[in-house]
C-alpha cells in the first residue's frame, strides 16, 4: 500500500520544529500524534540533503531518457539539463493535457534520496508520483502500478529544495519513472523549472555493459 505525504498539509511547515511540547500533543487523538511527529521529522529533513548525497545529473543515461506529453519547444532538458534548469526562461511545459510521464535511466545502480522540483505558483506540479525501476509506462498504464513514493506538493515547496522520499523504496535504483498527475490550479498546463534528483552510486556498474552481456 502506497501513501501520499501531503505538503500541502497544514501540519506541513518550510523550516525546522523544535519538539512540540507534551501539553500540545495531548490535544490530539492518538492517531493525530503519529501524523504531526511523522510529518514533522519529515519537514525537518526534507529541505536539506545528507552530506554524502550528491546530484544524479551525471549519471543519467541521456540515450533513454523520455518525456511524454511534453511541448516541442519547451522540452524536459530544459529542466533537467545543467545549465538550462538555472535559466529562469526555459521550463518543462506539458502540452495536450497538464500531464506528464517522465522516464530517466541511469548509467549506474543508485539510491535515490530527495527530489527538488521548482514550478510557477500556478502552473507547477501538485500530485507526483514516482516509481522505481518500471519501464515502458504509458498514460494508459500508469495507474495500473503502485508508486514507489507519492509526494503531494504545495505551492510553498516548489522553490526547488530537496524533498525527502521513501528511501528504503529507492535502494537499488535503474531507472526512475516520475508521473506528474495535475498541477496547482488544475489548468491544462503544467510548468516545471527545474528538476533534480539527488542520491548515490551504489556500485561501478556500467548498465549499459550489462545489458549488452544479457543480450548474449
């Protein structure tokens, strides 16, 4: 079973929480404690990355990387890409619908830490779901499989500051599928700025050598 972590929460702040007093939390029901306590240690660690993960960029198998529904002049190396994801001009930008269905390989296994996305107040991402090592997803498919991890952003949390996923679901990572359901406003445009995956290497495996020694 797959739970969303809303950022969108009341609950949910942009900086660190020092412990809520015992008085407060005896307020709430039981069931209320674990959600403040959780969400709260989620928020704490979610707008910093470990020291020992770094940017994913470089190992991104660019020969398989796929974007659907995305608009011809506004394509996802400009989110993606070094040098383009620091132009604020150029942005992902979904075309037919505010859908967008992202595949990224990898060259090499890694763990995937935190994500960070920057978006338009409006037109940046709500509902993004990820899921780990699934290939060959489509729009007519992609509801039919449990996300590894569902990260419900907020308006607030699209500045681009790493958020925090499930990392025991992203340990032994090939490739990462990102399905951008919907958008802040519900508009027929999604916008991302930037998009960047943060994480480690866990071996020297060249995946592409793999490959072409399964294929043997």
């Amino acid at each position: 079973m797959s739970f969303a972590r809303d950022l969108s929460s009341p609950f949910q702040f942009n900086h660190c929480l020092l412990p809520l007093p015992p008085l407060a939390l005896s307020l709430f029901p039981l069931s209320r404690k674990f959600f403040i306590i959780h969400h709260v240690c989620r928020i704490c660690h979610c707008n910093s990355k470990k020291p020992n993960q770094v940017d994913l960029l470089d190992f991104v198998d660019w020969t398989g990387v796929e974007c659907l529904n995305q608009g011809t002049s506004h394509s996802l190396a400009n989110a993606l890409k070094q040098g383009y994801r620091e132009d604020d001009g150029l942005h992902l930008e979904s075309d037919a619908d505010e859908q967008l269905l992202i595949y990224i390989p990898f060259t090499q296994v890694v763990k995937l830490h935190s994500i960070a996305i920057k978006g338009p107040e409006e037109e940046g991402p709500k509902t993004v779901k990820l899921f780990s090592n699934k290939e060959h997803m489509g729009f007519s498919n992609v509801n039919d499989f449990p996300p590894s991890d569902t990260v419900v952003f907020s308006s607030d949390n699209l500045e681009g500051k790493p958020i925090v996923l499930k990392y025991v679901k992203f340990q032994n990572v090939r490739s990462l599928t990102i399905f951008i359901e919907d958008n802040q406003s519900g508009s027929e445009i999604t916008k991302v700025q930037k998009l960047v995956l943060y994480g480690s290497t866990v071996e020297t495996t060249d995946m592409k050598g793999l490959k072409k020694i399964e294929d043997h």
